[in-house]
C-alpha cells in the first residue's frame, strides 16, 4: 500500500493510497482522519483495474474532487476506467 495523496477539507484529513493485490489488480484507498490522527472512515476497492496508469489518473482526479471514504465506490462505479 503507498500513499500517494494527502488532503486536509475542513476539520479533517484524507489519505488516498494505491493498493496492490496478488492478483495482478490495483486498487483505491481512502481513509478519514481526525485531526487527534484517529482514523473515522475508510474503504478500499481492490479491483479497479489491472492497469496501474490509469488507476493513478482516477486516484488524481478522486483527490482532486476530495472524494471521501463513503463515496469511493460510486465514484469508482461512475468512472470511465
């Protein structure tokens, strides 16, 4: 897992990683963080595609649009990848 972005919106922090599988897949992570550190939300989609470019452009776009935890999946489900 590495952490690419990180984005603070409001009175709280979003870290977004990209994830690896052993399947050949890459995936999304975000987590929600207080500002005591303490993690409030997160999800992660494993499958997003087997192409890490284009995982890496959606995760830019996603930090750009300062998705959160609870709409990853959707935003995912909506994308074009």
């Amino acid at each position: 897992m590495e952490c690419v972005y990180e984005k603070y919106i409001r009175d709280f922090r979003c870290k977004y990683y990209i994830l690896k599988t052993t399947k050949g897949y890459v995936g999304i992570k975000i987590e929600k963080i207080n500002p005591n550190g303490e993690i409030l939300e997160e999800c992660s989609v494993e499958n997003v595609d087997k192409d890490e470019r284009k995982v890496r452009e959606l995760l830019r776009r996603i930090n750009k649009g300062k998705v959160t935890p609870i709409t990853l999946k959707d935003v995912i489900a909506d994308s074009a990848i």
